[in-house]
C-alpha cells in the first residue's frame, strides 16, 4: 500500500486532477478526490462532470478518460480512518484548505500502518509542468497541454489533413474549465489521421446579430453545451447559418437545443420561436421546463438512457440498442411541436427511456447536423474516441 499525494495549486478546473490521473494511470493506482472544491476555485462552471451520483468537479473527466473507470470520489471523511489497503493517489490542491487538512489526516493514517507516502509536485512551468519529488522513474518530468487540451508528455503529432472546425462559445470555458469537448474532438481526429484547426467564436462577447467572419471556410462546426444563456442567441444564428450553407454540425445538450430552435424558427414557421430557458417571454417555447411527472425533481442527470430510432444516422452510428449517455438538463424538446418540425423536415433520431421525450435530432438531408441531449464528450477515452465526433469529423468533405 502506497499513499501518494499529488500537489498543483491551479485555478484551472480542466487542469485539476490532470496530472494525478496520469499518474495513477501508470501506476495502475485508484485516484480519490478528497473534496469537491478542486480547482478553479470561484470559476463559472467548475463542477459540471457528470458522474452516476449526479455532478463532480470537471477534472474528473482525466480519471476517467486515463482507465476508463468511474472517477473514485469525493472521499467522505470518515473513510480515512479506515483506509488500508490499495494504491491511491490523491491530488492536492493547496489552495483549498479542506484538502490540505484531509491530505495531512490520510498522511497520518499511512504512518500508522507504516505505509509509504510519496509526495509529488506539479509546478508551472514556461510552456507546461514540471513533476518534482517521490515521482516513479519512469514518470515524465515535463508535460504540456495539446492544442486540443490534453496533457502530453511527447511533442504532439502534426497529420497531413487538416480541418477547420469552429467552436461557437467560450475559448476560456473550452480550455480552462470544460476540457471534454476539445478532448473529444482531438480523440476522433487522431484516430483518422486529422490535424484540426480549432476557432472559437464567443456570442456572449459578440456585437448583437453578428455572425463569425469567413463561416464558408469552414469544414464543420460545434454547439457545445453550458448553462450560460448568453450563448443561445448566438449559436442559433450560427446554426441557421450552418443549416443553410450545409456545414456539418454537431450539437450538444444547449448545442440541441439552440440547433432544434434554428429549424423551427427557419423551416417549421414558427418566427418567434426560442427557448424557455432563453427567453421566457417568447410565445413558443421550443424547448420548455421538464415537468415533475417526467422526470424527479424536474432535473435529469447522472447516467441516461437513450434509445436510437432504427434507420436514423445516429443509429448507425450508435447503434440501436439502448445507449447509456452523460445528462444534466432541466428542459426539453416540447412534444406538442414533435409534428410540426417533422414536417419541416426534423428527425427524432433518439427517446428517452421510458417516455416519449426526444434526445436526439438530426436534419438527414444535410451533411452532418445532429443534436444529442447530452454529454457524449464525456464518454471520449484515450486512444478510443466517442463515435459520434468521428462520425462527424468523417462528413467533413476535406
């Protein structure tokens, strides 16, 4: 049995626990959080990885995308009294005063069993980390994040073909505080030999009705999810815009939901269309609150179930067997406007289990459009991408 405690004083919710996972992955070691504070401590939208037991601080996600396994923790307090036996690994933040104290008790637990307890330290460096103290020989000092957000310790690897893929929302929130969706996006594209040049354009930060500059150059585009409503204007127009020039794209969670109103509003007729959420004013609301009789509480999250519709793109893609997919949504596509948009040309491409509530759409006369109500970013791994970004990077037309 081996205690090792992971220090890196970050401010960054997509880098915490980053490099403690990289360090359990080789040592085929267990990572436990020790407090659900993490990084990033005051950051929009620190705690959005969704776990079975609801949400956990983002940098779960390397844990995870690292072994594959359901990220262990928070640790409850009680626990290291008890603790005994295995490998673990645990990083450390030193900003959050409750890890330093829960690290020290673990510490004191491991004396007292005379187990070792290895101490490493993650310190900035100019273009990356440098891994200082009880580290494993074999362990890289220095690592760097990739262009698409990853921790590497090689210089990454630069393919032939490349794409340009816009991003429509927040570089900030991409890079610092949500790493799936980059991740994601860079698993598929090394798994098909792609290099991809990544643009960001933030609508809460842009001039009012404004689109981005040279949307034609593009090979695909991304509606990623988040909470912050003053994406939805934004991406809407991108996505009418997309729709209308045939850009493949992909939606996700808000992404579905600003994608499935940009086809109400521009194929289905309904002009003042918008999102309850977005807009509660707007006289139809494409999507509307989850009622209490379809869902607990209002509030779906932790491990869903979906069911692929047979002869639809996603379930070629997915399959038709019971799919189990990321969520964390309060609204919903509106049954009452299910005919309506079929008519406009929309395709239910995915059910919720057990109710007649969409989780996918899709638009199977473009290219590539289809919108999941959910987070398959979450599901990308090392070295085994979610195929729905593979899927998507293949209707590029490079």
């Amino acid at each position: 049995m081996t205690l090792w405690l992971v220090e890196h004083d970050t401010v960054h919710p997509a880098e915490d626990m980053m490099l403690a996972a990289a360090l359990a992955d080789a040592l085929g070691a267990g990572l436990v959080t020790l407090d659900t504070g993490g990084g990033g401590l005051g950051a929009y939208e620190a705690r959005q990885h969704v776990t079975d037991a609801g949400l956990g601080p983002n940098g779960l996600f390397w844990t995870e995308w690292y072994s594959d396994a359901p990220a262990m923790g928070p640790l409850p307090p009680g626990v290291i009294a008890t603790w005994g036996q295995g490998d673990w690994v645990v990083p450390v933040n030193p900003a959050v005063s409750a890890q330093v104290d829960m690290a020290r008790r673990l510490a004191d637990r491991a004396a007292q069993l005379n187990q070792p307890v290895q101490h490493v330290v993650v310190a900035q460096a100019q273009d990356g980390w440098h891994v200082t103290g009880d580290c494993p020989a074999d362990f890289p000092q220095h690592w760097q994040r990739d262009a698409y957000g990853r921790p590497v310790a090689d210089p990454p690897v630069h393919h032939a073909t490349q794409a340009n893929i816009l991003v429509v929302g927040s570089e900030h929130r991409q890079r610092q505080t949500y790493p799936a969706v980059l991740a994601a996006l860079g698993d598929a594209a090394d798994a098909l030999g792609l290099t991809l040049t990544l643009r960001f354009w933030d609508p809460a930060e842009a001039s009012p009705n404004s689109l981005p500059d040279d949307l034609r150059d593009l090979d695909g585009i991304v509606l990623p999810g988040g909470a912050d409503m003053d994406q939805v204007a934004g991406q809407i127009r991108v996505a009418r815009a997309a729709i209308a020039a045939n850009i493949p794209l992909l939606g996700l969670c808000l992404g579905m939901q600003t994608m499935t109103t940009a086809v109400a509003q521009m194929c289905a007729g309904f002009n003042d269309a918008n999102m309850e959420e977005a807009a509660p004013e707007a006289e139809t609301k494409v999507f509307r609150r989850l009622a209490q009789s379809e869902v607990t509480g209002g509030f779906r999250i932790g491990r869903g179930r979906a069911h692929p519709v047979a002869g639809t793109r996603l379930a070629a893609i997915l399959g038709e067997a019971e799919v189990q997919i990321p969520v964390n949504h309060r609204y919903v596509l509106d049954p009452a406007l299910h005919d309506a948009l079929r008519r406009a040309g929309l395709v239910i491409s995915a059910w919720q289990e057990g109710a007649s509530l969409a989780d996918a759409v899709e638009l199977p006369d473009q290219r590539f459009c289809i919108g999941l109500q959910g987070h398959p970013e979450l599901l990308t791994r090392r070295h085994r991408p979610h195929p729905l970004f593979t899927a998507f990077l293949k209707a590029l037309d490079l």
